[in-house]
C-alpha cells in the first residue's frame, strides 16, 4: 500500500487508515471475531494509523480496538484518539482534557497514543458546544501540550469543522500537527475553489493552509457517511444516517445528489460509486491518510481494493467536474 509522510510529524501512514468511528459501527457493535479478523487484514496490507475516540459507543471503541491491537501485537501502528468539551465544562477545560485522555489511554491499554484530537466544531466566536478560536488556541492547546510534555499523546490534532475562516486561523497558527478534514466527491472545495452558489460549505482550499502549516489530513467523509456508495440501505450494525458535514443539510440530498454521479460507473471509470470516492479522495498530494468507516470485514476489503487502483484518472476528474457543475444554484 501506498504510504505518505504525515504533515511535519515524520510519521509515514498508509493511504487507506482503518476508522474506528460508529457510523459503519465494526467496533462499535461488531463481533469480536470480526473486529480482529478486519483489524488482522489491515495490518496485513499496510494499514497502520487507526482513529478512534470517546464518542465512538461512549469509550466501546476504544475498549475494543485496543483489545485487539494487544492480541495482534503488529510490529507497527498508530492510535488517536478524541475529546469533546461538553459546554458545560468549557471552565475547566484543562481538567477536562485531562480526565479525557486519561480515561482513553485506560481503555485502549497503552501508556501513549499518537494523536489526540480535539473533537469540538471551532467557531470565530464559540458559543453552544462550539469553541472559540481563542478558547482552543489559549486553553484547548496548552492542555494538550501539557499531555504532550508528560508524554501521553506524540502529537496534537483537531477535527476541522467548523466555521471556515476559523479553521483556517487554528491550522495556521501552527499548534497543532494534524487536521481531520471533510473532503468528497460533494464538496471538493479544501482543495478547489466552489463555483458560486454550490450547495455546500466552502472550505477555502484548507489543503493550501494545511500544507504551508506542515498540518498532516486525516480524511474524514470521504463517503458522505454512506451517501456516496448510492445505496439507500444501511448494514445492521451500522448507525442511521448521521447529519452530513460541509454537503447538504440533509442527508436524504447528499444520496440523490450522489446518485447524479453514477455516469462515473455507467461509463466506465470505475466499478461502483463507493470506489469512485475513494479514489477521489486520495487524489490530492496534501491528503495523508482517509478513513472508511465499515460495518464488516468484506467492507474494508472494498476499501482495501479501491486505493490499490489508485487516485482517479484526470478523464474521471474532468467527468466529475462536469456532473458536479449541475448542483450550483440547487438549495442546501
């Protein structure tokens, strides 16, 4: 598998990461066989970064790809892990931060993890369970770089969501070494300019701030939470459809939107829409690695069998271009 440089961290991470999250749910509400039997394959090929956090089942995930990673014992993997300051705790964020990390390095078994992220959506001014730029430039940062110094996280990340322009002032500060950053087939816009009126959030090509900052890209939806492989039903284990990030308001119109991007099938560049966006999403040199979440273990090997084909042709690119143009002046 195809391996890239992570931002300045040095560390060298599989194209395809292995996610941890509960939208696909494998280690959430997977079977113990299958959570090993996927996380042994992974490792087999040349995944190495796994992502999980607190809110992934309330610490399940956590609890589980840390039971498996000890019965496995691979030469070589990355863990991170996520907090969330709840609102309610935004007075003492440091403690919280603190108790946060403490309690996922419990459950995952292990001393250190290698990225700890903040999981909060960071707005200009905060509000709700929002954190301000300041908030997470002058208590969320220096928390973490306390953690860093007791040497229970390596390097330090956020979640980019949020409001754009305060996105852009957290990565640029140069306080944090990764970035978890939502980019698809729906909104390509951290790495190209949105024609006016496309329904979506423009992210401002992040990719150019994450680059001149030395910031590693986790990518993140890259799926559309399900949306993009086209298919209205959702495995067993998997949650219900969650809200879409940066895309539509709904996800009922990142489906019908996706499904407009099935020429890319029906012509002949790939064999389904599912390999259409992972493909894509690994077509830009700022990405580092993506995460697929999946409810089994043929899912992962959907995934698996996707990057190996590589980034999309520039044919495909210029296709997508052209079927995308028909959503601007639609509603979000």
């Amino acid at each position: 598998m195809e391996q890239r440089v992570f931002g300045r961290t040095g560390l060298k991470f599989g194209i395809l990461g292995f996610g941890c999250g509960a939208v696909g749910g494998l280690m959430v509400r997977g079977s113990d066989a299958d959570q090993e039997r996927a996380v042994a394959r992974a490792l087999d090929v040349g995944v190495n970064y796994f992502d999980t956090a607190v809110a992934y089942g309330n610490g399940v995930s956590e609890t589980n790809i840390g039971r498996v990673l000890r019965v496995l014992k691979p030469k070589e993997s990355y863990i991170a892990t996520k907090v969330r300051v709840p609102s309610g705790d935004f007075g003492r964020i440091e403690a919280l931060v603190t108790e946060s990390l403490n309690a996922s390095l419990q459950r995952l078994g292990m001393a250190q993890v290698d990225i700890f992220h903040l999981h909060n959506p960071i707005t200009v001014a905060g509000g709700g369970e929002t954190l301000s730029v300041r908030q997470v430039l002058d208590e969320v940062a220096p928390a973490f770089q306390k953690l860093q110094k007791a040497g229970k996280t390596r390097f330090l990340g956020i979640t980019a969501v949020g409001d754009t322009a305060a996105l852009h002032q957290v990565i640029d500060a140069k306080v944090f070494d990764s970035a978890q950053v939502s980019y698809n087939m729906l909104n390509q816009s951290a790495a190209t300019a949105l024609p006016a009126g496309y329904p979506a959030q423009d992210y401002g090509r992040m990719f150019d701030h994450t680059q001149a900052a030395g910031v590693g890209v986790v990518g993140i939806r890259v799926l559309a939470a399900g949306a993009l492989t086209g298919v209205s039903e959702r495995h067993p284990i998997a949650s219900p459809p969650p809200a879409p990030i940066g895309s539509a308001n709904q996800y009922d119109t990142d489906l019908e939107r996706a499904r407009r991007l099935m020429p890319l099938v029906t012509e002949g560049f790939c064999g389904s829409l599912a390999e259409a966006a992972t493909r894509f999403s690994i077509t830009h040199p700022a990405m580092g690695t993506i995460l697929v979440g999946m409810a089994t273990p043929d899912e992962f090997e959907g995934a698996l069998a996707a990057v190996q084909k590589g980034p999309l042709p520039q044919a495909a690119l210029d296709r997508l271009a052209a079927l995308t143009a028909g959503f601007v002046g639609e509603s979000r």
